[in-house]
C-alpha cells in the first residue's frame, strides 16, 4: 500500500517529509491539499516525494494519488508557540546540512571533550534554561480496555517534572489512523478517552495521542486488533520484552576472532568464541557490518547492500552464524547503514560527474560536483531519499536482512529522513513484532521515539561519564544525565542503550584509568537502560579497532563484569523496570554518588566512587551493609565505604 503512514503532529513552520509508501519507481505520484485551515496558504508541490510545511494552527488533509487508489493523511498543527524546546528533529529531507544537528551527530573522537557546549546534552539541552522556568515538555502513555462491546483508548498525561502543572491540567488530542477501516461517525473522543464499538471497525484502528502542557508531547501509538472474537491491545512504541533486560555485546568483526588461523572464514571463528560470550553473561550481539564494503575495516562503506562482505564469508556462513548465536540464547543485531554508499559502489562511479547516468539522481550532489557528504568523509556519498528509486532499493535490502536478524542497529539515524523510518519500523513489525530498532543519533532526539526506534544511544550519559571519568565533573553529573531523559520528553517506555565505548571512541580504560573504568562499568549495570560492552572492553582492552589481546587480559576487570552481569540478572530492581531516584546522601570525596533503583518493595542503594581511593559515604535510608555484588560487608569503622560500586539492600 502506498499509504503516507501515521498523521502527523507538528507545530507550524516545520517541514514535513511526505513520501509514498513501498514506492513503485515506475509510477508517479501526485500530492495535493485536500483541507487545511482557513488562513492556509499551504501547498505541496508535484514531485512524488514531496515537503510540506503548515503555515496555519489547526488540521490539514494531504491526498496522494497513487497507482492503488486515493489516499488521506491527517496533519495536526499546533501553534509555534507551542513547538518543543529543541526542536523537535522531524528530518524532513535527511539531506546533509539539514540535519538539525549537522557538525555534531556522528562525531567521533570527542570522548571527554565539551563539544559546542553539547557535552552530556541531549535534544532540547539548549533550551535548558527556557525548561526550567516554563516547565518544558510533557509525556504520555495510551493504555486499552474493554467495556462491553466498546473499546476504550484511555491516555494518561504526564507534566514536565519541573513544570507546576499537574496532570489535570494537561489537554490531549487524540488523532485516528488514516490507513484504518472505521466508521469515525461511531466514534466518541473526550478529554481523556477514545470510545469506539467494536463492530465500528476492521481488522485493527490505531490511535495516535499527544499531551499538550507548554509544548506538546512526544506522540504515543496503540493498535486495536480484533481476531475473531477478540480483541487485544499492542503499545506500538514499546521496545520489544526480550531486549529490555539484556547484556549487549559490540563485536568488530575483523578483530574479534583475527587471531584464528584455523577457521574457514571469520563466521566460523566468531561462532568458536560464543561459549565465551555465553559464559560472560552476554544476551544480544551486535555486529559491524558485514556486507560488502571498499575494504576498509569498518565496514561502513557498503559497495553491495545485498551481499556479505568476501573476506568475511558467505551468507550461508552469516547465518549459520545467526543460527549458532540463536542456540546459545543470543539475539543478533546488524549494523544497517542507510544513508549513504561507499563512492566505489557501482552506481556511484557510473554518476560520478556524469549527469546522463541513470544513477545520476540517486545521489545528493554540491555545487561543487562531488557527492552530498557529512564531516568531508571522503569515502562515502550519500543517497538521495526524494528519489523513489532509491528507496525501493534500499528497502528490498532492508527485506532481505531482516530475516535473518533480531534487529537493526541503525547507523546516523540522524541523516535519514524520519518519515523513511517510520516506514521501515512498520515493515520489519509486520515480519516480526519483537524485532528491535535502535538508533545512533548524537545527541539523542526525543522523537525518534515516535513510530522509529525502540532503543535509543545514551550519548548523555556516555559524554558524561567520560567527563566524570576525566575528573572534569563531579560524579553527581551522571545522576543528572538519567533525568534529562525526562526532562527533554522521552516517554517512560523508552529504552536507552548505556555504553562507555564503542568503535569510533578511545577506550575508557585508556583515557579514564582503570578506578574509573571498574565504577563505570558499576554505573552500565546499575542505572536504568540496556548496558552494552565493546568487544575486549571486559579485558581491558587498550586499542580502539585493534585485534583483540586475549593473552594479556586483565583478569580484575573481567571478573568485575562477570560479577555485575550476574548482579543485574538476579536484582529485578536494577532492570528496565526498576524505577530510579536520587537519595541523600553525604560523601568525602565528590567522585562519588549514590542514587535508589526500586522494584515494588525491594529497594537498593547504590554507590559509584570513580576516584582512585576507596571512598566513605553516608545514605539517609537504612541498609544492610553487606554489598551484593561483592559479597563483603563495607562498613569499615562504622562508615560506609566504595572502591569502584557497591549496591545495598534497603532494610525494610
């Protein structure tokens, strides 16, 4: 169906990207303004791919004519005033210099450095002083039951946690989904409830909702969906069940298992080091690319999206990989790279300055002649996504691999456009409802939890620990990090990927020493999110991409991982769902901090002392003082006492 997608919310003067879905490249697609409001000037021009900025409050119809027939998409435009703090990342065009955080998102090598003033900010971070007196963004949830014959939507609207409205006072809108079969003359929408019979509708309804306080929220998503007689209730922007607890596992393909001479291919040697994986505690991998590249190690300049990459191996030896991974109770991510080509793709050289190829349009072009790029990356030319062609062939490689995966972690999420995603999330959904999306956006944009991604990088929290590590801040700043989460409008189901390293960064262990490398991998297993290891980091690995050196491990810090593996497994309330909040506490150093994970009745403190001396605290709640990680009582002289983390049952 070439359907848009979900209606869109919006504040006036910002540019939407309206595409048609599953494009045929050999069709046209027309676009008109079927309604807007009544001051509207709007229009929308004839390209099939095609921007469209509301000028107007108010609601506007956009009507595509594709080859299956008429379609309707419902665009919600608040008023400007209302637009949220920061922006609110809608990545009309995905075309380099548009992106809304060009020259930042991407970078790497700025571990530790305050770049911009960005360092430990996220989407919103240059509003902060506008938040704090006006209250900011807020959030919402949609929840379903069933009364009777009728479905109820009910939403449930929560204020910015610095604003001084409550949740009474919050408005809400709730927009129908335009590709759903109901009759909307039987539907009843209040306050705060969506009333719709059941018998007023198809297979499924979906209903889109937004809070709306001093801006408006991030949108939430619920699918009625009847078979035969019953009816359930899917949260559409919940992260899959089986990601929410897991340890994530980063692997460089061409470093892992290098040192295995005796493999047929570097599948095989990767499969040989899953028993290690499994015994680590690890849950998901997460590989570097893996298909066809111009040879550098990386992986990311792609020359053949719809091929494994020779000196890796075969696809049969890719998925039997897969296979073996699934055996050992892993999940497995494929680093999906959307943005751009390696410029010694074929269809690149067959453009390049040349203006009569066929694949002359599939590419972003400067006035200069060379290719659309970010950062001078000399490599890589980046895909131009008004062209349907371009499309449709990157998402029938999208078709392919999401086959044979559990996910897709997302390269520069930021540079692609948002309506692109929304596409794809629903494709790869529609194969496999647990299948997990998580972006790399540098900083974090609170939308692209809306119908995009389940998982988010937590660059907050990784510039800040970097920061904390470097003794450039005080370790309080982390603790500070987990809240702006909130504060720049993710939703409370939101996931969030915690790391301290990765491919592209120096490894922390280098740069921070090992005190602070031990307390940062305590803060990876404590706070809440999803914590991920770069390959070698739980040995201590020196080298950024270098080959790994499992002969010169260093045995403390792989114990310690093991260790806070296994905590996290056991203790419900260090996991998704354990709630976080700050705790009082006194210390003499302030490389510490201290903070509470919650799960019903259980409760725990938790101390992280990044310093290179052991550390005293003090904690206004009772606690047990035997340390669950370490096994050993820290109370020494009658003070609490941290070396790198310690975690404390709360007495009852």
């Amino acid at each position: 169906m070439h359907h848009p997608g979900p209606p869109r919310f919006a504040a006036v003067g910002d540019t939407l990207e309206l595409a048609p879905r599953d494009p045929d490249p050999t069709a046209t697609y027309n676009w008109h303004v079927k309604s807007a409001p009544v001051s509207s000037q709007a229009t929308v021009g004839t390209d099939d791919v095609e921007e469209f900025t509301p000028d107007a409050p108010g609601r506007y119809t956009i009507e595509l004519d594709a080859p299956d027939g008429i379609h309707e998409l419902t665009i919600r435009a608040f008023p400007g005033s209302l637009r949220p703090v920061g922006g609110t990342g809608l990545g009309a065009s995905g075309m380099s210099g548009m992106s809304g955080w060009s020259g930042v998102s991407g970078v790497s090598g700025l571990s530790g450095s305050n770049v911009s003033g960005l360092s430990g900010s996220g989407s919103g971070a240059r509003g902060a002083e506008k938040e704090s007196e006006e209250g900011g963004r807020p959030r919402i949830q949609l929840h379903g039951r069933i009364e009777g014959d009728t479905v109820v939507v009910e939403a449930h609207p929560q204020p910015h946690p610095k604003s001084k409205l409550s949740a009474d006072d919050l408005d809400v809108e709730f927009l129908l989904d335009d590709r759903d079969e109901v009759t909307r003359g039987d539907v009843s929408i209040g306050d705060r409830e969506v009333h719709i019979p059941v018998d007023a509708f198809g297979d499924r309804v979906r209903v889109h909702g937004v809070a709306i306080a001093e801006s408006y929220s991030v949108p939430d998503s619920i699918s009625v969906e009847k078979a035969g007689e019953s009816v359930s209730f899917v949260r559409l922007n919940d992260p899959p069940e089986w990601s929410k607890d897991v340890t994530l596992y980063e692997i460089y393909v061409r470093g892992f298992a290098s040192d295995d001479e005796e493999s047929d291919n570097t599948f095989e040697a990767l499969t040989k080091r899953l028993d290690y994986l499994q015994d680590l505690g690890v849950d998901c991998l997460w590989l570097t690319p893996v298909l066809q590249n111009d040879h550098a190690p990386h992986g990311y300049n792609i020359v053949d999206f719809f091929d494994i990459a020779e000196d890796l191996g075969t696809r049969e030896d890719y998925e039997a990989f897969v296979d073996a991974a699934h055996d050992h109770g892993m999940k497995v991510l494929f680093d999906l790279v959307m943005n751009h080509s390696a410029r010694d793709h074929p269809y690149f050289e067959d453009a390049y300055k040349n203006p009569d190829s066929e694949y002359y349009d599939w590419y972003e072009w400067q006035d200069s002649g060379e290719p659309g790029t970010y950062f001078d990356w000399e490599f890589i030319a980046n895909w131009n996504f008004e062209n349907t062609k371009v499309r449709r062939y990157l998402l029938d490689a999208v078709d392919q691999w999401a086959r044979v995966a559990d996910g897709f972690r997302c390269d520069m999420a930021w540079a692609v456009p948002n309506a692109f995603w929304q596409e794809l999330r629903d494709r790869v959904k529609s194969y496999d409802r647990e299948f997990l999306l998580l972006d790399e956006t540098i900083p974090y944009i609170a939308d692209f939890h809306n119908g995009m991604f389940d998982m988010h990088f937590d660059t907050t929290l990784y510039f800040t620990m970097r920061q904390v590590g470097n003794g450039n801040q005080s370790a309080d700043a982390i603790l500070d990090a987990i809240e702006q989460r909130t504060e720049v409008g993710f939703p409370d189901h939101a996931s969030f990927m915690l790391y301290q390293e990765n491919h592209d960064e120096t490894r922390y262990v280098v740069e921070c020493g090992e005190p602070a490398a031990l307390a940062s991998a305590g803060a990876l297993f404590t706070l809440p999110g999803v914590p991920m290891l770069y390959g070698g980091q739980e040995l201590g690995q020196q080298g950024r991409r270098d080959p790994l050196a499992w002969e010169h491990a260093n045995e403390n810090l792989r114990s310690h991982y093991e260790t806070l593996i296994d905590t996290r497994d056991e203790i419900p309330a260090l996991q998704f769902e354990g709630d976080f909040h700050r705790v009082d506490y006194q210390s003499d150093s302030d490389r510490v901090t201290s903070f509470v994970r919650q799960d019903g009745g259980e409760g725990y403190v938790v101390a992280l002392n990044f310093g290179a001396e052991r550390a005293t605290f003090s904690v206004a709640e009772s606690v047990e003082t035997r340390d669950v990680v370490s096994g050993e009582d820290v109370l020494v002289d009658g003070e609490l006492t941290v070396d790198d983390v310690v975690v404390l049952p709360i007495q009852g």
